[in-house]
C-alpha cells in the first residue's frame, strides 16, 4: 500500500493539496527517487557482502519499515502545514521515505530468489506475490485515491488518516514476518540453465525500465485525469479497474508461461496494452469503455510486470540475490525519476485543469499513448536484444545426441533424462564432449 500510494497519489497530493507548483512538485518526487535508486543499489551490494544478510536483512525490514512508515505519515501531513513550509516538509519527509524504503524493499525483492529452487517456483512465488499487491492496489484505489480526487476541505486529514493505517499496516507486516534465516540454498539444475536464455538480466532491466518510465506517465496523470475530466467521467474507476487486471491475472499469466515462451506471453500483454490505448483514444467519454481500458492496462501491465520479475528472480535464483534485487529495482527508480520530471515539464507547461477535457490534448494523447509505448518498448526488448548466451548454454546442457538443432527446450530436456545429477554428473560429460567437439 505504501508503493501504490507513492505510485499513484505523491504529485497529485503534492500539485492539487499541497498548492505546489508541477515542475517544484516534479523536482521533489525525482530528488526523493533519486536518491531511493541510489540507496537500492547500496543496500543490494551490502547485503551481498555480508555472510549474515538474511539475519540483517530480516532485521533492518522492520527497521525501514518502521521510518518509512513514520516519513509517509509527515509527508500526508505536509498539507496541514502552513503553505511556506510545504515544499520543506513534502522534500524532506518524502526523501526520508525514500531513503529508508530500500530496507523494506530490497530484501523483500529477493525474497523470491531466496526461497525457491525452481523456475517453476520462483515463477510462482512471483505471482502469488503480484496478487497481493494487486490487492492493496485495490484498497488504495477504493479506499484512498477517492479521498484526493475529490477534494474538500476534509481531503488532508481524512487523508493524514488513511496514510496513519497504511503505515500501521506496513509496520505490521515486517513484524510478524517469518525468520528467514533457515530458508534452502537455490540451485539451479540443467531444466533451468535451458530455460534461462530466453530471458536474460539484461533484458529483465530493460524491461523494468521501461515500465517505469510508460507506467510511471499513465499512474500519475490517471488521478488528474478523473479530477479534471467532463463531470460524465467520474464514475470511472481506472486506478481500481487497473488493481483488479493485476490482481486477477497473475496466475493467468504463471499458465501461460508454464506452456509458452516468454515472447508469447509479452506479445499476448502488448496487444492487451494496445486494446488499453484504443479505448482511450476512441471512447474516452464513456465511462464503462475507460473501466475496461484500465483492466485492459492492469491485465496487459501485470504481464509485462510479471515477465520482468521472474526474470529478474531466474537470475537472482542462480548468484546474488541481493544485489540483482538492489539493481533491479535502482533501474525501476531511475527510470520513474526521469519520468516524473518530464511529467512535470508536461504539466507546467499546460493549463493541466483544463487539459484533459481536451482529447488531444498533449496530456490526454500522453495518457492514451502510454500503454501503446510501453507495447512498443517490451517488443523490442524481446525481440531486438536476444541473450547472448543462451546458444552457448543449450550446447553445452545437451548431451551428445541430443537435438538441439529445433531449439526447443522441452526437446533438450527430454534428451537429458533421469541420469543427470546436480552436482555435474552427465551434464559435465555433455559440456567436455561439447567443447572437444567445438
């Protein structure tokens, strides 16, 4: 809930409660991820070098939970303040927030590595873990954005409120977690060596950015768009239409991907994102049409979402997990840090209120042309920057006579069999025979 509320309600709490100006609001958000990139990278290499991370890491969770949680209520508070102290107040709670959320954050994000020994499994620990965020997505969407967007003059506390029992909640969940500390080394057998090359780390980064910068344009501009839109489109709940996709696709997508390659998968979200951007351009003024677009992005967004984490956990499975983790999600920050400071710049450079009553508009066009951008981007990702081992593994995991010349990794797992070990065994016989051929 604390993820989802940054996501969707900071720069419209910042521009439309706290009575600050876009681009001052869009320095704010962008210093603050800055500065939370920074520390993920940090926080994920010295995790890494400790021999007790997971001790430290189950520890410091409740730590970072319990200031992040503290910054998050100061910064719901910034519009209570006295109106020259807010800037103050939003940049310096708002960057506390996000110092300390990597304590939260990171271990978290490798909690999927850490706890499988499977791609089948990290695979589903990453969708059982997306269906629990869709369904705080959901109780922010419901339960807070509606405070915001509608205003009055009880928004700020009914807000400060809502912020007090997220941040409760989040205190909550670090404390009563399990200890961590027994979990199973991962391993990674020839199965999973195969299935690696379809998706590499490099490709699970890119990913990643990507969706920060074309997600981090539709989340944001969403809560203005309900704002400021004709009184007819109020009824729309996007944010919880986009929660619900999420949430309820999750294990759609985990089917999908036991059965289908991951280009399959991200071509079937790419089209579900471009069905998403054809609502919004052509009937934008009906109100069950936007409902529908926001499914269609929250569907075609969480299988975008899940194709970069399970990639990222694959990798983070086999070496590092905490370090991967820390990468990973510094590459998500940086990217929504230069996103918000062009959304900014949008912003301040139009009457934004009256914007979006406008269909072409640049913010309108901005917010139907993002899902169709992200589509583009996650395309090429995939089909553009192939991995560049994975020829080199599929030779050397495969026996002699093996046929490795379809390329099909189900046929390369058939041609292993039952004899082969963990420890090396007829794989190390498959890879010396391969290189003495070679």
């Amino acid at each position: 809930m604390l993820w989802h509320s940054s996501c969707w309600l900071f720069a419209f709490y910042l521009t439309e409660q706290c009575d600050i100006p876009p681009l001052t609001m869009s320095l704010v958000l962008g210093i603050a991820l800055g500065c939370n990139a920074i520390i993920d990278a940090m926080t994920g290499y010295w995790l890494k070098l400790n021999a007790n991370a997971a001790r430290i890491a189950n520890r410091y969770q409740l730590l970072g939970a319990s200031i992040a949680g503290g910054a998050f209520v100061a910064f719901a508070a910034c519009s209570l303040a006295p109106t020259e102290w807010r800037f103050a107040c939003a940049l310096g709670s708002l960057t506390l927030f996000r110092c300390t959320y990597p304590l939260l954050d990171v271990a978290q994000n490798a909690l999927a590595a850490r706890i499988a020994t499977s791609g089948a499994e990290r695979r589903r620990v990453v969708a059982q873990r997306h269906v629990a965020s869709g369904v705080a997505g959901i109780c922010v969407a419901f339960g807070i954005a509606p405070i915001l967007i509608a205003g009055g003059v009880d928004a700020p506390a009914k807000f400060l409120i809502a912020a007090a029992i997220t941040a409760a909640l989040a205190w909550i969940g670090a404390a009563i977690q399990p200890d961590l500390d027994a979990v199973p080394t991962t391993g990674i057998d020839g199965d999973e060596v195969i299935e690696a090359g379809s998706l590499d780390y490099r490709q699970a980064l890119m990913l990643i950015c990507v969706a920060g910068l074309a997600g981090t344009a539709f989340s944001k501009l969403l809560p203005y768009f309900l704002a400021f839109s004709s009184p007819s489109l109020h009824e729309a709940s996007l944010l919880g239409w986009v929660a619900i996709g999420t949430c309820s696709s999750q294990f759609v997508w985990l089917a999908v991907r036991a059965r289908y390659s991951e280009n399959v998968l991200g071509l079937a979200a790419c089209g579900l994102l471009v069905g998403a951007s054809a609502l919004l351009l052509g009937l934008r003024a009906d109100p069950m049409a936007l409902n529908v677009a926001g499914l269609l992005f929250g569907v075609g967004g969480g299988g975008v979402g899940f194709l970069c984490w399970a990639a990222m956990t694959q990798s983070a499975g086999r070496s590092q997990p905490y370090l991967k983790a820390g990468l990973f999600t510094a590459c998500s920050k940086a990217s929504q840090a230069v996103a918000i400071i062009g959304l900014g710049l949008c912003l301040s450079g139009s009457d934004y209120r009256r914007a979006f009553l406008d269909s072409s508009s640049l913010l309108s066009l901005l917010l139907a042309l993002a899902p169709v951008g992200l589509a583009l981007a996650v395309i090429i990702i995939l089909f553009r920057f192939q991995p560049r081992t994975s020829r080199a593994r599929i030779s050397d995991a495969a026996p002699s006579g093996a046929d490795c010349s379809g390329g099909n990794p189900a046929t390369i797992r058939r041609g292993l069999g039952s004899g082969r070990s963990r420890r090396g065994g007829s794989l190390a016989s498959g890879q010396r025979a391969a290189s003495m051929m070679r």
